[in-house]
C-alpha cells in the first residue's frame, strides 16, 4: 500500500529513531551512494562508532532470502529491529522504547493507524513500514538489461559484451553471481570464504588505505597513523558465529552487483576501493584461508580486466546513476 511505503519511506530517513536523534537509516544508506556509504570502509554509527562490516546495497532486498553479510537475519520486518537495538548503531535501549518514541511524536499521530487498518505503531507495524519502503528500492532497467534480455544488440559495447564473456566463462564470476533465464538478481545467495576476514583476523591485512576526501578524490593514509582517531579492528568470523559450522569460518554472503559501479567501497569489509581493485583480487585467486588458497588465480590479461570492469559499469541504471552524479 502507499501509505505503508511512505510511511516507511518517512521512518527511514527520521534520526529520531536512534536513541540520541542523530543517526537515520539512511545515513548509512545514502540514497546518492549506491544505498550505502562511499566515504568510509565500514559503516559509521552511535557518536561516530566504527561498525566491523561495510553497509551493503539495498538494491533489489526485496528478492533477498537472506539479509547481512553473515545472512543472520530472513524477513525484512524483522530486520529492521537489528540495527536500531544495536549499541553501535542507533543504540535504542529496548523495543517498548522506540515504539512509545513514535507514539508521543506528533507528525506520527494517526499515520499508523491509517496505513495499518487502525494499528497504532508497534513491533509488527514499525517492521512492516520499512520493509514496504525497502521493498520498493529497485534496479533493473540498466544497459545491460536492455541488451540481454530485451535484445538491443546496440545497448553494449564490443568490450562491454566481451567483459561479459569473461564474466560468464574464464572468471567463473556467475558461478555466485548467477544470471537467469529471464532476469538477474546477480547473487546466489550463498556465503563463500575468499581469504579476507581470516586475513585482517590473524593481523596480516593492508597496512595502508584509501580514504576519500572529497567525492572522487582519494588520499592513502598508512593504518599506523590513523591509529590516534581509527577504533582497532574487530575480530569478524563471518557466518560461522550463526552456524558455529568450522566451514563458515570468515564467510560472507554473496553481494548483488546492481549498480556496483555506485557502491563502492568493497568486500564485507570495505577492504578494496574500486572495482578494477576487486578483479585483481580474484584475479590473483583471493588470499590463502588457513593455509589453503580457496579461490584459484583466473589468469586474465590486462584486456580482460578492463573488459570486465566495463561490462560491471553496464548494470548501472540511468536513475541511480544520476542520483550519483548529483553527489559527485
């Protein structure tokens, strides 16, 4: 329903949902980067807490069976209570405190009721309105789009339709990123190890990284020198502390690529940069997991590469991509 989406729309981006009235969903999903955050690595939270994972994308949740990196969570109305209870993030002492929160404010008074057949706001209510809203952050109408499953041979480039060859054939990328018959959510789904969270856990990660001061504009700064006003690192074992399964030691859920060109940084950790970045990685075949290389090198050639990196570009859509220009 419309009032459902609005409402939801209205309590998405209200900072009077985190306990102190500062943080709003949508400062960590920031409608002009990609429904993430460009700036930082991971996601920024209460009095300016480092949280351990990159926000994701929120392109497209409504198809998701899972949600977070770890997947811990399968309904979106559910969802929604994680990151306002949590203490990093939006810190709300207790459900009945938001929920009386609401209540009291008066632009709230009877919006509720109207969207939810006379239900006042509460637990269920509060969920189901930003999930109707969440559900209507959609992308699929992008060049890509437009050349595969309605046929314009001209929607793609020559190095477009090759980097999508790659894609498909020698960098295995849709083995996880699976495309469809008759549409692409671009993700299985599933959760794999690549070698990152057991390389920042045993200490071993980059020592330097890129930090954007302006849209566009990077800087490296050396981990060392940040270390004044940068929180430490959280250990993050990935799945495995919801499954407690030894094979889900430091994996991670599959990301959708809709508009990846805008969601930038990358990985659950917002460890790499930009996308030529993340072809290089797995280019290399990720990074040794106790031992063992999970992932094996791909031997691409510069071609391939830049080939891929285009064809990635083409999954953005024209709405979003001026939405992103706006803030750049």
């Amino acid at each position: 329903m419309k009032s459902q989406v609005e409402l939801g729309r209205k309590l998405f981006f209200d900072r009077r949902l985190a306990f102190n009235n500062t943080n709003s969903c949508a400062m960590c999903h920031i409608e002009s980067q990609g429904l993430t955050t460009n700036q930082s690595a991971t996601a920024i939270g209460m009095e300016g807490r480092s949280l351990s994972r990159n926000a994701p994308a929120l392109y497209n949740v409504a198809y998701q069976t899972s949600l977070f990196h770890d997947g811990r969570e399968s309904d979106l109305a559910q969802q929604a209570w994680a990151p306002l209870l949590s203490p990093l993030e939006m810190a709300n002492p207790s459900i009945g405190h938001v929920v009386d929160k609401i209540r009291a404010l008066e632009d709230y008074a009877g919006l509720f009721e109207a969207a939810f057949g006379g239900h006042q706001a509460s637990m269920q209510t509060i969920g189901d309105a930003l999930a109707s809203y969440q559900r209507t952050l959609l992308s699929g109408n992008s060049r890509f789009d437009r050349w595969y499953y309605g046929k314009q041979q001209d929607a793609l480039s020559p190095e477009e339709k090759h980097g999508f060859e790659v894609f498909m054939g020698k960098g295995s990328c849709a083995t996880c990123h699976t495309v469809g018959e008759k549409s692409a959510l671009f993700t299985d789904d599933n959760f794999y190890v690549t070698g990152i969270g057991y390389y920042n856990a045993i200490g071993a990660g980059p020592r330097v990284s890129k930090v954007e001061l302006a849209p566009g504009e990077f800087i490296e700064m050396k981990h060392e020198d940040m270390k004044s006003f940068s929180a430490p690192r959280i250990n993050d074992i990935g799945r495995f502390a919801l499954t407690l399964d030894p094979k889900d030691r430091w994996a991670y859920k599959t990301p959708g690529l809709r508009n990846v060109e805008l969601t930038y940084p990358y990985m659950h950790d917002g460890s790499l940069s930009t996308l030529e970045d993340v072809v290089a990685f797995y280019d290399k075949g990720g990074i040794e997991h106790d031992g063992e290389r999970v992932l094996k090198p791909l031997g691409l050639t510069d071609k391939e590469k830049a080939d891929l990196v285009a064809f990635l570009k083409s999954l953005t859509t024209p709405e979003d991509q001026a939405k992103h220009a706006g803030y750049r």
